[in-house]
C-alpha cells in the first residue's frame, strides 16, 4: 500500500465510491472535488490495466494528450514507455500504470498548456485514489516514475537520483522501486543523451521483469 501521509482537510476520501471495483472508482474519480484541480482539467485520468497486474507503474500527473483523451500515458511519453517495457520483456498486458495525481495541473502559454508540478497538498489530496487502486489491483511490484511519484509513494526524502533501479525497503507488501519518468528522457538535449538514458530506463524495468519473473 502508498504511504498513508495525514489527510488534508479537504481530499479523495469524501468522493470513494462504496463498491470498490476499477470501473466504478474511475467514474467516481469524474466527480472528485477533493481539491482544486478539477476545476481547470478536462476531466479525470484515472488508472488503467487489470486487477492482479504484476506491476503497477505510477506516474506523476496526466499530461495535455491524457487530459484531453482521458488516459493515462497516451501520449509521447507514453509511446517511449510501451517501447521499453517490451526491450525489457515486460508483458503491457500485465501493467497498470496510474498517476499520484488524477487531474492535469497546467499553466498557459500562448496557446499551449504546460505542466506544473502538483504541490504537496495536491499529492495528499489524491492520495485515497492510489490507495484504492492498490487495494483493487494488488500488484506485485510498484514502479514509481519520476521523483514526485517516488516522494509520494516513497516518502519526501527519496532521491531517484540516488537510488534509481533499486528495490527499497518499505512498509508496503509489493516490492517498490523507482526510476526516471519516460518524459525526462524525451526531454534530452541531443540524441546521444537521449539514447544513453534509454538505455538506463530499460535496465531499470528490466530489474522489474526479473522480479516477477518475466
């Protein structure tokens, strides 16, 4: 289970629907006020696999692409995920992959929406979801993508820096490890850099096929 960080006045538990399957968790989450970022979103992004996946991959927030189609990682970062979970044999059938934060947080300019980063407020008010999920999908092992995910799972004094890759010692019944977000990586100033941290991003899942045996 995600850390249980005290609960803000104000978060997700006021809008958790009695039956706790996915489906109806993520046409509850289309009626979260838990905070305020509904209100700029175009909806939702809830997680999407199965339950009993092997791994659940958690991200930070949905991006422009994702608010607008309603998916988690659909977009370029989502094309370089599907891309190395197969080099490192991974099965996409057998993932869920989620974000800490459901609703896409955004500033303009001009005419485009750009990322910000939820808040430590944001992160806790949203938390009740992830901890649906996880009691719903019971992976095996939690893989976090960037460090806001890593800090929100993990605990705020994890560096992905620091220790990308590894399996850490944690309260929770799944193993959990962390690596880079895949938008890091697209985000790389010319395409040997690009490639090296490719490289590095498969190593890391390929230690997550090895522990569930893939």
């Amino acid at each position: 289970m995600v850390r249980r960080a005290a609960e803000p006045a104000r978060s997700a538990a006021d809008f958790l629907p009695a039956e706790r399957t996915l489906p109806a968790m993520a046409e509850a989450a289309q009626g979260c006020r838990g905070c305020d970022l509904y209100a700029n979103a175009t909806q939702a992004v809830f997680g999407q696999g199965r339950p009993g996946a092997d791994v659940m991959l958690i991200g930070e927030q949905p991006g422009d692409r994702e608010d607008r189609e309603g998916a988690p990682f659909v977009g370029p970062a989502g094309k370089l995920l599907d891309t190395a979970l197969e080099r490192a044999g991974i099965d996409r059938d057998e993932v869920y992959v989620t974000n800490a934060v459901k609703h896409f947080k955004w500033e303009p300019r001009g005419k485009r929406r750009i990322h910000k980063k939820p808040n430590t407020e944001e992160i806790r008010a949203c938390n009740p979801w992830l901890q649906a999920e996880l009691s719903v999908v019971k992976p095996k092992v939690i893989v976090c993508l960037g460090a806001t995910a890593a800090q929100a799972v993990i605990g705020r004094g994890f560096r992905v820096t620091q220790h990308r890759g590894e399996f850490v010692d944690t309260p929770f019944e799944p193993l959990v490890t962390a690596t880079v977000h895949p938008s890091s990586i697209l985000r790389a100033q010319d395409d040997g850099t690009r490639r090296s941290q490719m490289e590095a991003f498969v190593r890391d899942l390929r230690t997550v096929a090895t522990a569930i045996g893939t």
